[in-house]
C-alpha cells in the first residue's frame, strides 16, 4: 500500500490575497487556479521543489469558516515549513513583510523561527540538522 497527503485545506477570507501573499512574501508557486462556480475555486499551492503535497486556498463559505481564518489550530503552530537554507529564506521573508512571532533559535533538531502567515495562522520555518 502506498498513500500520501495530497492537499491541505487552510480556510482563507479571500481567494486572490492568499495567493498573493503565498505567491509573493513566501515565493510558493501556484499549482492550479481553477473556476469551479461564481464562488468557488480550486487554488493550489505549495513551496518550490515540493513534489507531493499542496496547499488548498479555500476561501471561507459562511460565518461559522469564517471564524476559523488565521486560527484553524487554536494557536498552535499549524504548518512546519522546511528549508535546505534557514537564513536565506528568514532573510528573503524579513525583507517581503513577512512577520516573525518568535524569533530564531538553535534547537537540537535545528533551527526554527515561527512566522504568521497573512491571517495569523502559524509556521515554522525549519532547517533540520
């Protein structure tokens, strides 16, 4: 048996600012941008050199999604971005607005950082040893 996480869905306010922001401040690439009604699309995103798994902008659809944008996990860091360059990519984040909520630190797996995306949700940005 071979299985894998295809997509994640991270709930967001609008369709065109997480593309914008993932696109832009974080440098992801945009897998697909499909119309699926006048409301509904289907946006893919992930980092660049990822293979497998992507993102699934999904724009919140009532009032009960939207009280979820910027905090799906209840606070908890809910995304764990790996890096082969740790300081480059802190760099290039700083320099695109990105916001860092806890700043870098040596850990005995290796060095994280923890950044807000444009809702508030949490990343780790991580190069392991």
């Amino acid at each position: 048996m071979k299985q894998h996480i295809a997509h994640l869905a991270l709930v967001v306010a609008d369709y065109d600012e997480a593309i914008e922001f993932y696109t832009q401040k974080l440098h992801f690439d945009l897998v697909e941008d499909t119309q699926l009604s006048t409301t509904k699309r289907w946006v893919l995103v992930r980092p660049k050199g990822a293979s497998e798994c992507t993102l699934l902008l999904a724009k919140a659809a009532n009032d009960d999604q939207q009280s979820r944008v910027g905090n799906q996990t209840g606070g908890r860091v809910f995304f764990f971005l790996s890096t082969d360059n740790f300081w480059r990519d802190y760099q290039l984040y700083l320099d695109n607005g990105v916001k860092f909520v806890r700043m870098p630190i040596e850990e005995s797996y290796g060095i994280v950082a923890v950044f807000e995306d444009l809702y508030g949700n949490l990343w780790d940005l991580i190069e392991y040893k």
